[in-house]
C-alpha cells in the first residue's frame, strides 16, 4: 500500500497473523514510538469501516512494540482489553499512541489509544509477560 507517512518502516516476516493483516508501520523518534497502518480494503468490512477485529490486532501490535521498547525481551500478552469509541475508515491512517505505565519482573503494563485524525476510534489496556530472549 502507497502513502505511508515518511520514516516509517514495517516488521515482515516475524509474525504471519500481522503480515496478512498489515502491513503495521512503526517510527522510532525523540518524541517516542510511533505506530500506524494505512487501512486498506482487505482491514475493512461492508460498510468501509475498520472491522474491529483488525483495529485489537493491530493495538495488540502496538502494546508488543510499546512494551519491547528499549529491552532486549520478548513477551506474550496475557490480558487485553478495549473499547471501541469511534469508526475508523478505509483509507484512514490509524495510529497507535501509548505508554507503558509499569514494568515489574515479570509483567509490563501498558495502555493506549488508537486514533484516526484527531479522533480516538478506540482505547486499550493490556497486561504482558516478560520473557527472556534465547541464550540469555
């Protein structure tokens, strides 16, 4: 899919569920993480909006790269939960903002929203579980 914002890049190959899915975008910067997805037909359902089983794949992609970031971990979810406040469209740039709120030793907390624009289409809270990269 064309006009992707600029300084984004894509994961391929890492997990074939976002593959078929995606393409998911993300951008490392100062100002944090950012994460998007550019909505393109196959994400949509009948009436051209963003079927919602995509947009909790895609937030579920955002709280693995929020929840990853500056670690050397992987991590598994092991609790998840939104809610949907507005319709996203095709077309749309959907964007993922979050913060991870606490991290323990076993557990990474984390929360955020998705937003088409201005407008926030969708809110999520997720709970992870640390896990030790091979060899470590």
């Amino acid at each position: 899919m064309t006009d992707i914002p600029e300084g984004y890049k894509s994961l391929t190959g890492i997990s074939p569920a976002e593959d078929h899915i995606g393409p998911f975008y993300y951008k490392k910067s100062e100002q944090g993480l950012s994460l998007g997805f550019r909505a393109g037909a196959h994400n949509c359902n009948g009436i051209d909006t963003v079927h919602g089983g995509v947009l909790m794949a895609f937030a579920d992609y955002a709280v693995t790269m929020l929840a990853l970031s500056g670690v050397k971990e992987n991590c598994t979810s092991i609790s998840f939960s939104s809610d949907f406040i507005a319709a996203a469209r095709l077309g749309d740039w959907v964007e993922a903002r979050g913060e991870v709120v606490r991290r323990t030793g076993s557990m990474t907390f984390v929360n955020g929203r998705l937003f088409s624009g201005d407008t926030v289409v969708l809110t999520f809270q997720s709970v992870v579980r640390r896990l030790k990269k091979s060899g470590q």
